[in-house]
C-alpha cells in the first residue's frame, strides 16, 4: 500500500466514521485539535485503524502523532512493517 493510498483511505474513514470536514484534514493540521475526539472516539479510531489496516494499535504510539502527517506516517510504517514480516 502506497503512501498516498493510505492518506486516501485515513480522510476517507475520518470524514465517514467521524464526521470530519474534509477541508480541515490537511498534512500539518493538529490532529487532536482537528478531530476533537474524546476517549471513546480514540477507542474507536484504533478499532478503524486496526480494521482498515491490519495491524494492532498501541496506545504509547499515539504519543508521538500530533500532525496528520505523524498519523499518515505512523499508518504507513506499520503496513510497511506488516508487509516485511
């Protein structure tokens, strides 16, 4: 899965699943602040993330994910690990 590919399918179930306007989902906007999703939606984000993607979300990983390009990259990393193992 291309990077682009996974940009496509993350705006696609934000702007499904959360009801994010798409025009706010931009590389260097702040995730947090954009989706404003309290800790039942970020439960249902991993389970998004997990279904779409196929792998297993850690918590601690979110830590380090403040743009939509951090969470862009966090996805294509882990498929690129998936991919490899």
């Amino acid at each position: 899965m291309t990077k682009e590919e996974i940009i496509k399918t993350v705006n696609n179930f934000l702007v499904e699943e959360f009801e994010v306007d798409a025009a706010k989902i931009t590389p260097e906007a702040n995730l947090r602040e954009t989706l404003d999703l309290d800790s039942l939606d970020y439960v249902d984000l991993v389970v998004v993330i997990e279904s779409h993607f196929g792998f297993k979300v850690v918590g601690e990983d979110f830590v380090n994910i403040h743009t939509f390009e951090d969470f862009y990259m966090y996805c294509f990393n882990k498929v690129q690990e998936k991919a490899v193992a």
